[in-house]
C-alpha cells in the first residue's frame, strides 16, 4: 500500500497565502510521490486550490461535508458540489468538530454513508482523550467511534480512517510508536470483523504532532499508511520534509 501524508490546514490561510502555498508544492513535490500528497484547505478557499492543482498528482479534500447533496442544511458543506469542484476526500468526525462542535457519533453515522454515496471518500477521524487513556479505555473508545460511525458505510465504496489521540494534537506531543501501532492494530481489527477485504486494504494514518523528525519512526509501523498533518502541514518545507522521512524510513 502506498504511505500517504494528508495535510489538514484547519482554518488557516487566506487566498492569497493558499495561492502561494499550492505552487510552492507544485514545484517541489516530488513528481514520482505526488498522489500520495493531500491537501485539506478551509472550504472558502477550496475554489482556488482547486484550480491550481488541476491536472496535477495532488489530491484535495474538505475539512468538513455533509451527507446529503443540498438542502435546509445551514453552514455545512455539499458533498455534491466538492466532487464537482475536483475534491476526492473529506474528513469527518475530526476532534475538533467533536469537541468544539459537539458533533456526536450517530450524526457521523449519517454523514459517513451519505458521503460515500455522493461519491466522495471519507476519512474518518476517531481518537481518545487524556483521560480517555489514563482509564484504559482507548480500545473501548475508538471501537465505539468507528462501530458507530460506520453503521451504514458501504464496504464496496472507499473509506479511510484517521487515528487521532486528541492528546497529541496541536499540543507538540507525539504518541510513541508502540501506542500508535496498538492503536491501529486495534482498528484493523475492528475493520476486520466487518469485512476482511476492507480492513486490508483500507489505508489508517495517524495524526497527532507529526513533524519531520518524528515522521521516520512512525512510518515504520505496519499497520501506519500514512499521517495526517496539521500544524506542519502549513509549511510546504515541513510538509515535504515528513514525506521523504517517511518514504526514506520505509524503504
Ligand atoms: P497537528 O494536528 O499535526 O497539529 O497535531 C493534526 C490534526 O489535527 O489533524
């Protein structure tokens, strides 16, 4: 399976910043690599990245989609209309969208199966707290996250996961590498009890303060397809720097 690095701009840059970010990777992203390159920018500047990458390896996605095409369904964004655009990925169920807005497991349910419908492919994001950790309950709670949110998925249609403990995000500290294989192995599992086929071949990243130089021994890992990347994700250097760890660490 190829090792993808996906990363999540959050709600960072503007048009201007995106512009310049989008051809800077252009120019430096290796040619052979570029489509295991992914790039998630806020949905008000999606437009633009999109016309920039046109053509080229590099896929896009949403931060954020809703499961249905249109309809009475303020603020969110249509799947319809970001497969249109030239998007092949959206996140859903990140911790943020959990945590700040409180977006429970049965509406990710909804949104999971409409996505994959429409005919975009989701990417799954479930992780466990601190406290989530310190009781042992990771395996209980990230089971929970992908049972639930998988509920209707269609095991013919795509479906990536991204394992995110929300300990490690934005806060510069890494899970170690027994944890994050754990973790995975944990989701393969899961998967695997659902369908064999799909657990093989669906790709599981983790996300959670990946840098360059913690991107070798965490691509390591068997069960670890690949990184989702927020804070340096937002530097094409950093960016590029943590896929070529990556590939070089895997040989
Ligand atoms: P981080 O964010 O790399 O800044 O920890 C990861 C994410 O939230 O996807």
């Amino acid at each position: 399976m190829n090792f993808y690095c996906a990363g999540n701009w959050k709600m960072n840059m503007n048009a201007e910043a995106a512009a310049t970010y989008v051809c800077q990777l252009l120019a430096q992203a290796p040619k052979a690599e570029a489509q295991q390159l992914l790039i998630f920018p806020p949905a008000l500047i999606a437009w633009q990245v999109a016309e920039l990458l046109k053509g080229s390896a590099i896929s896009w996605g949403a931060q954020n989609c809703f499961g249905a095409e249109q309809g009475a369904f303020t603020g969110e964004n249509s799947p319809r209309v970001l497969l249109d655009m030239g998007a092949r990925f959206t996140l859903i169920g990140h911790s943020e969208r959990r945590q700040i807005f409180a977006e429970p497991d049965t509406l990710l349910a909804q949104k999971l199966e409409g996505i994959q419908r429409i005919g975009l492919t989701p990417i799954l994001c479930v992780g466990e707290t601190l406290d989530d950790r310190r009781w042992n309950r990771t395996r209980e709670v990230i089971v929970r996250q992908l049972r639930t949110a998988m509920k209707n998925a269609d095991p013919k249609k795509p479906l990536w996961i991204a394992y995110e403990p929300v300990w490690a995000i934005g806060t510069g500290e890494v899970a170690s590498p027994l944890q994050v294989e754990e973790a995975h192995e944990i989701l393969r599992k899961a998967l695997a009890e659902w369908n064999s086929a799909v657990a093989e071949r669906t790709p599981i990243l983790y996300g959670g303060s990946v840098k360059p130089d913690n991107a070798a021994s965490l691509a390591n890992l068997r069960n670890v397809n690949g990184f989702l990347i927020g804070g340096a994700s937002l530097n094409v250097t950093e960016f590029l720097a943590i896929q070529a760890n990556a590939q070089s660490a895997r040989g």
